[in-house]
C-alpha cells in the first residue's frame, strides 16, 4: 500500500518557510529561488487539502491549521537529521537505543554505571528519556525502558533486574542518634511521602501491627532523590528504597530509622514491546544489564 506522504522536499521548503515566515528567507536558507519555494508550498497545499499560508500585505502568516502541521513537521524533521548524522558518524555499525527511565533509578543508579557499557560497547549510543507514567510503546518513540513496577504491562516481554524494597530513613539529627526506634515511636515523627506510592506509610505501620491516625499526611514528593534530600535535611522520615540512597547511608547524611522493610513485591524491569528485543542492540544492553544487577546483588 502506497504511503500517504509528501514529498520530502517539499516538509524542508514548508518547513524552513514556516520558521522564517518568509519565501524568500525560506529560498535563501536552501539556495532556491523565491518561485521555487512557491511552487514547492502550493504543491504540498494541493496534496494535502489543506491551506498552510496566509498571504497578506507583510508577507505570509500560517494558518491554524498550518501552525500545527509546523509544530509536527519540524519535531519529525529534526529525528531524521539526527539519526540521519547518527548513522554517518557510525558508518553503518552500531546504532542507537532510545530507553525511557523512571528518574531517580536512573540517576542514582543506572547513570553511574554507563561508562562500563560503552566501554564494552563504543558503537552503541544509549539516550534517556523520563517516563514516570504508563505510556504506549508505539506512541513513545522508545526502543525500551526500565520501570518499577508490582509486573510488567500486557504487550510487552520483560527481564527483571533488581528487587525493591524500602526502609524508613531521616536525618541522624532527627532520630536523636537513637536508631533503630520502635515504630511505635516513628509515629511519632513527621513522614514525607512519596506522591506515587500515597499508601506506603499505611502498609508499613500495618506490617508493624499499629494504625497511626494521620498516616497519609505529610508533605508530598514526586521523587525519590526529592524524598531523599528532604529527608537528609530533616524535614521528617522516608521510606525509600536502599539501592537509591547508597551515598546518603554511607556518608551518614541519612540513616536507617528501623530494621523492618516495606516490601510491596515491587521490582526493577527492563520491559520493550513484544517481539523487538532480540535485535543486537538489545541483546547487548540487556546482557549489560542483567551483569550488573548481579554485581549489585552480590555487592550487597
């Protein structure tokens, strides 16, 4: 079936028309003339239906309609130059994995340890993107991604790196320099919350056999490395998962306030759409990644 596209020429001139508000800058910019310009603008209006221009007496103006075909056009354009370099500067070898993240797992976690993987593989750009909802494969531009979740979603295939648990942390200031205190006495103390997991509190004083009025206030923190300093400052006790506060514990900026965890049964996947995980780039990465969340098992 024959594709419903304009010819490439054509999305260029609109574009560079667009972004100048002007043919003749548009020409200039491409090395055409003013008519050719023209001529490649009303040919793409006559394939799509659709007026992009407005012609008035200071030059040319989008339509709205236009505006939102720029805004579409540009954002497609710029991902093929990019990958058009991409594949230039690698010759044909190698490529690029485009991976979606959840923020804190990858800043405190995945980030640090890159260097080992292109090390290994030099040939092989990762790019990071922050996803902290659900989204669709086919509309995310993602080759793959690493979430925390209770399981992977439906469509998808998964490889499970690391289990996750948490553990209530503060300030050593905040605990007075008593640790571990008895959850009874935690409850006393303020809780920050993290905003994506509101019921954390709840199910760990349950764990504990107590119902604390109030469990659920708080002040709200969207991600763990926010929980992480707001807690290290001592603005109260977080739960929050060891693996991402390895540098807070070590230094002693934070402290485990109890020896009893919160274990929702979640876990760290690298999850890609079905069928389109066995390419050599993903079996590279995926390789890498299972090596280092062993190391990291044993390490712990």
């Amino acid at each position: 079936m024959r594709r419903k596209i304009p010819s490439t020429a054509a999305l260029v001139a609109f574009e560079a028309a667009a972004r100048h508000r002007s043919f003749t800058k548009a020409g200039e910019e491409m090395a055409l003339t003013q008519s050719a310009i023209c001529r490649q603008i009303a040919g793409l209006e006559e394939f799509l239906g659709v007026e992009l221009f407005r012609r008035t007496r200071r030059g040319v103006l989008l339509t709205e309609a236009g505006e939102r075909y720029r805004r579409q056009v540009a954002s497609r354009l710029d991902a093929v130059e990019r990958d058009t370099l991409e594949l230039m500067a690698g010759r044909g070898q190698g490529g690029t994995l485009e991976l979606g993240v959840v923020p804190t797992f990858a800043t405190r976690w995945l980030v640090p340890r890159l260097s080992r993987f292109h090390a290994q593989h030099p040939d092989i750009t990762v790019n990071l993107s922050v996803r902290t909802q659900a989204f669709l494969f086919d509309e995310s531009g993602l080759d793959a991604a690493i979430t925390a979740a209770l399981a992977p979603w439906p469509g998808t295939q998964a490889q499970r790196l690391l289990g996750e648990v948490s553990v209530p942390v503060a300030s050593p200031a905040l605990l007075g320099g008593t640790t571990p205190l008895p959850a009874s006495e935690l409850a006393r103390l303020p809780r920050l919350q993290q905003s994506t997991r509101p019921y954390a509190w709840r199910q760990w004083f349950a764990a504990q056999g107590l119902t604390v009025e109030g469990d659920l206030a708080g002040p709200r923190y969207e991600l763990f490395s926010m929980l992480a300093e707001a807690a290290a400052g001592g603005a109260g006790v977080a739960l929050i998962p060891p693996l991402l506060i390895a540098e807070e514990l070590a230094s002693g900026r934070l402290v485990c306030a109890s020896d009893s965890v919160l274990d929702e049964g979640r876990a760290y996947w690298l999850v890609w759409p079905e069928g389109r995980g066995e390419g050599p780039l993903m079996r590279a990465f995926r390789a890498w990644l299972a090596d280092e969340s062993v190391a990291c098992m044993l390490h712990e």
